[in-house]
C-alpha cells in the first residue's frame, strides 16, 4: 500500500509555495489536498491512477496527479475565503476557471483534476459561508449549503455547458453526472460514500480499507458519466457489475482482496474503462469525513 497520509511531502518538493496558513481558510485548503492525495495514493484502484500504475490513462501518471495537487494548493484557501465573503456565483465560478488552467498548465494539458477543482470547490466555499456565520463545518452542513446556496445555479450553468462530455452524456443519456450530484448536495456521498467509508474504517480501523470499499460501492451505484463518455452503457454495465461482484465476496472483509481487486483493474484497463466519477466523489467523501 502506497503512503497514505499527505504529510510534507508536497512541501518537500515544493517549499517555496507551500500554504501556511493555520486559520480554518487555511485548515479547509489542507484537508482538500490531503484528500485528494489520498484518493490518488489508493491502490489498486480500477482503471484509475495510481503510484504503480497509469490506469486507462497513457497520458498521466502519478507525478503528474502530483504536480497538478502542487498547482492546486492555493485555490482552496481562497474560494473558502471568496464563500467568506459572500461573493457571487460568477466570481467563484471564475475562481475555478482559474485553477483548472493552473493545472492545466502544471499537466501539460493534462485534466488530473476538474471533477476535484469543482466538487470541492463548492465545497470550500460553503466552508467559508459557514465560518463567517459562526457554525460548525460538518458534512451535512456543508453539502446542505451548496444545494441551498447555488444549487439553481449550478444547474444553469449545466443546461449551458455546451460540448463538454458531461453535456454531451447528458443529452445522449439522461445522466446528469457532477453538476446535478453537487446541486442536489452530493446525495451519493452523504448517503453512500460517507456511510460505507465510516462503517469500514470503524471496523478495520484502516482509512485505506473505508477508501477502497467506499470506491467500490460508489462504483456499483452511480451512474459514472466518465465511464459512459468512454464505454456508453455497456461499459458502465460491466463496470457495476464487476463492483457488485467484488462487494458480494466481501470486498475489503476479504482475505485474498487485493488479488481480485487487481483482476478487476487488468480487466478495466483492457477495456480502457476509468471510474472517474466514483473517483471523484470517492475525493469529496475523504474530504468531508476529515472534518
């Protein structure tokens, strides 16, 4: 099992830019991070990134997922400080912007993390409506101020998106993918990711374990539109099914675990499959649960 914890070595490799900042801004912009180094760091994951392996993706690897969190370590801290202040739904929108070009520019071009700079963005930003009003950032409050705060919004700007694959598997699937899951308040998380990573951590007392079983049951539920994108409904039945499997064994409760999970990603990795959306939300459950 690769390294878990975040720990400094981002600032090993990076001092000069390293955000010290011990406000609950700053806290927010660390738990995000570490959340997604943490989600990068599990392994073996299906189709996906991580240290020992590309995944379904010959174009990243893990030190690029590692750049792009470099290029990402300011923009939590300021859109919790923008939720702060109140500013518009415009302005936290272009904040974002912003941060997928830095990462776009730190990948060479390369989307390591838009489901992130968007799910926890607003996610940050809810944080900081919340400190400005005194009350506590739990999950449920968190994911509570996203769907009442800019919900409506947000699912403008997906009736708007264009060519993006997100509306493109929309039109063609009905599935609304990551702008309808934040508008709603991330309902999978707070009923399954959450959950399910809580109830395994408890019991193995193992992060690693909650994250590997939190990855798979969310596989086996959501209706994953970068699996769609790539696969259509084929591939995401596959993907479902092979999750469903593996949770039925078991899963992490099982001895020779890793060997399947391993079966399970030489099989998406033939199929080019990428369970991006489970990944995601699989970032914004570690998250939440950090706080």
């Amino acid at each position: 099992m690769p390294e878990w914890a975040l720990s400094s070595r981002l600032h090993r490799q990076h001092p000069a830019s390293y955000v010290d900042d011990h406000s609950e801004v700053g806290r927010m912009g660390r738990l995000a991070i570490q959340a997604l180094y943490c989600e990068v760091a599990l392994s073996p994951k299906p189709g996906l990134v991580t240290p020992e392996s590309n995944g379904s993706h010959p174009d990243m690897n893990f030190a690029t997922f590692l750049r792009s969190l470099q290029a990402l370590r300011a923009y939590f801290p300021e859109i919790t400080r923008l939720g702060a202040r109140l500013a518009p739904f415009e302005a936290l929108r272009q904040a974002g912007q912003a941060a997928e070009s830095q990462m776009l520019q730190a990948t060479g071009g390369v989307n390591t993390h838009r489901g992130a700079i968007f799910n926890l963005g607003w996610l940050c930003a809810a944080a900081g409506v919340l400190l400005r009003q005194n009350l506590a950032c739990t999950a449920q409050a968190l994911c509570a101020t996203v769907n009442t705060r800019w919900g409506a919004a947000i699912l403008d700007t997906a009736a708007c998106a264009g060519n993006s694959h997100g509306a493109l598997v929309y039109r063609r699937y009905g599935q609304g993918g990551a702008r309808h899951e934040a508008a709603a308040g991330f309902p999978t998380v707070r009923q399954l990711g959450l959950p399910v990573y809580r109830r395994v951590k408890a019991c193995t007392g193992s992060p690693e374990l909650g994250a590997m079983q939190c990855l798979f049951a969310l596989m086996a539920r959501l209706d994953d539109t970068n699996l769609l994108w790539r696969a259509g409904p084929q591939g995401l039945h596959f993907a479902k099914t092979q999750a469903r499997e593996f949770l039925a064994a078991g899963g992490v409760f099982s001895q020779d675990w890793p060997a399947r999970a391993q079966r399970i990603q030489q099989a998406f990795v033939a199929r080019g499959l990428s369970p991006g959306g489970s990944a995601d939300l699989l970032g914004v459950t570690l998250f939440l649960d950090a706080l």
